[in-house]
C-alpha cells in the first residue's frame, strides 16, 4: 500500500501518471480500447428472401478506424487540451460522408464536428476555435469543391470550412435563420437548401451566402410544414424534406414546387411517430429514421413501404434514438444513433433481378431447374 502525506502533490502527481501507465499498460496485451468483432452476415429482409440491406459496420471511437492518437500520456495525465475531443463519439446527431470517404459527424455533446478518415487512418474536429466555433451542429454536407457547411442550430447560421477544416465563411445574416437544423447542397443550381425548424421553412441560399427565397410556411397543406428537421436531395436536384410534426415526407422540386408526400402518424409500420433523419439511395428509395421506432423505414418513390430495419437495442442493427441519416454516392447509408454513441453504416444491395416467369415459352422446365440450383449454390 503507498500512502501519501497530506500535501503531497508531487506524490499524488507520481501517483495518477503511474496508474494512467499501469491502465494502458494493462490494455495494451489485451483488446484495444474501442476494438470490436463485427458481424459480417447480418441483412435484411433475413432468409430465404433475397437480401436488400446489409448491416457493415459502426464507428465510435478513433481507434475503429486505426487512427492514432496524437495527445502524448503525459498531456492526456495532465489534463492538457481538455475542450477538444478526444476521439470518441459524445451525442452524434448530424452526419455526412464527403467525396473523399470521410465520415463528418455533428457532435452536439462536443460542440463540433468530429471527422473520421478510414482510408488514411486520421481523425480530427473542426469547429473548436477562432470564427468557426460551433455551438449546436445540427446539419452537415458537402460540395465538389471540399468545403463542408455545417448548420449551427443555436448560433442561427452556416459556418463553412474549407476541406482541411479551416473557417471560410457563415451564412445567415442577422433574421435570416432562427433554427438551421437539416441542409443539402444543390451544385448544380448553386442552391444550399437550409430547414428551419422555428419558422417551418426551408431558406435557400446561393453558395457565397446570399439569401435567394424562401419555401412553405408552417400548416399541414402540401407544400407547408410543421417543424421540419432534415433535408436529402437526389440525382435529379429534387428535394426530400422530414416534415417531422405533420408526421410525413414530402418530395419538392429544385425551385420548391410540390410534387408529393406520403406519411401519417402511428405506430404501425409505414407510420412515424417521431420521424428525424432521411436520405434517398440511387434508385429512389426513400430511407426515414424515426426515433420512437429506433429503426428506419425503407419507401419507395410512391410512398409505399418496402422493409423496415432495426429495433431499440445496442446490438449491431438496433438502435437507441436514433437521428441523422445520410446516404453516399456507393448507397451505403450512415445513420447517426445518439444514445448508442456511434454511426451505423449500412449497404444497400440492389433489387434482385427478376426471374422469368415458369410459363415463358423460352425458359425450358430443364433450363429453370439448373438456374435454380445454380442460385442457390450462390
């Protein structure tokens, strides 16, 4: 047993760095910290269905991307640098993957954006100093260019960093914003697309700030909302809006005209409850988080539901509270699940191709039958 004498803050001092080195010690042989076994054959809908989603993995810490850290022992000890983060998702609500592969995250536990790169083994923040300072990130993409907007929902504005996570600029001059939450980015029409939760509006902003229009007005008619949260946009610059309080999806197009909606409240499936994040695959899939549920619910163009997945729970695949949702251009689908500390990353698969009907005259019965077999050796 060591004792100290009372006073001794160079004993105690010995002390705490001995400990911290005997923990890390202790880790070292051992798992990692963060380390985990992920399951490789998790899908939905489950056998003998064809496969559509399939469940790859989830993020949580640096070190489940094999980033190292760059905060000596001592500092960590000491209690240096202590207002960054240091690596461990805190309450992820935002998320989006830019054209490089990284995976942004809008941390309102951290105050700021946290950026996972797999393919180079970083991580980092942005939004912790100087002008960009985060409060509340609510909102997060990206353009061809690099630079990432991010929406603050307490500071009333868009800040933007260029891709090394520097402060560029901010949107949203004074009355302009009163709630930013959901944002998506149109190059093609040089339109950022803002939703604001307060004024149940959508603000539209070219990209050097300047405010153009505004879309809706609170109210259950089409084309109103009722505190909209997240915003998506497809391969054709329409626009998917959660309508969270008129419990609903509706789909605009680029210029805000209305073009449909689907959705009512319940707790049956195909109903929301407390719908939050969306996002749209290549092929016009509507994905809807709902954060009641702790699952999403996969739609197609028409509104009509296709396959819901997940349940509460901290198991891969289940969720608890689910938020924000993004899909990138390779269809996997980054879904933001706060209580659980992480992002759970998903792909989907494609429809199956569709097998000739038994009566068509060029398929012969021999001819199924070897296709069948061959299928199911797959």
């Amino acid at each position: 047993m060591i004792c100290l004498k009372k006073g001794s803050a160079a004993r105690r001092g010995l002390l705490v760095i001995t400990a911290a080195f005997m923990v890390l010690g202790g880790c070292a042989g051992g798992t990692r910290i963060g380390q985990k076994e992920e399951p490789t054959d998790l899908v939905w809908p489950l056998p003998p269905d064809p496969p559509r989603i399939k469940y790859v993995r989830s993020i949580s810490t640096k070190e489940d991307i094999g980033a190292r850290d760059k905060v000596s022992l001592v500092d960590r000890v000491l209690g240096k640098d202590e207002s960054a983060p240091v690596g461990a998702l805190r309450k992820p609500y935002a998320v989006h993957a830019d054209k490089d592969g990284r995976i942004l995250v809008g941390d309102t536990g951290w105050a700021s954006v946290l950026v996972f790169d797999p393919a180079n083994r970083k991580f980092g923040a942005i939004g912790t100093r100087g002008p960009g300072r985060l409060s509340l990130p609510a909102g997060i993409t990206s353009d061809s260019q690099g630079r990432i907007y991010v929406s603050d929902a307490e500071q009333k504005r868009v800040v933007v960093f260029d891709q090394a996570g520097e402060f560029v600029t901010a949107f949203g001059k004074r009355g302009e914003l009163e709630k930013p939450a959901g944002i998506a980015i149109n190059e093609r029409l040089g339109r950022l697309y803002v939703a604001d939760v307060k004024r149940h509006q959508i603000v539209v902003f070219d990209l050097d700030g300047n405010l153009i229009s505004t879309i809706g007005s609170r109210g259950g008619e089409p084309g109103q909302f009722n505190f909209l949260t997240n915003l998506a946009i497809d391969r054709k610059g329409q626009l998917y809006v959660m309508d969270t309080m008129n419990f609903r999806v509706q789909i605009l197009g680029p210029n805000g005209n209305f073009i449909s909606s689907f959705g009512q409240v319940g707790d049956s499936p195909g109903q929301f409850a407390r719908p939050k994040g969306i996002a749209v695959d290549s092929e016009g899939h509507v994905y809807a988080v709902d954060a009641a549920f702790n699952n999403f619910q996969i739609f197609n163009p028409d509104g009509q539901l296709l396959l819901f997945v997940g349940k509460v729970g901290q198991d891969a695949g289940e969720f608890w509270l689910p938020a924000g949702a993004y899909m990138d251009a390779q269809n996997r689908l980054y879904v933001a699940d706060q209580y659980n500390h992480r992002i759970s990353i998903f792909q989907y698969l494609g429809e199956p191709p569709e097998a000739p009907a038994v009566d068509d005259p060029a398929v012969a019965p021999a001819a199924a039958d070897e296709s069948s077999a061959e299928s199911q050796a797959q």
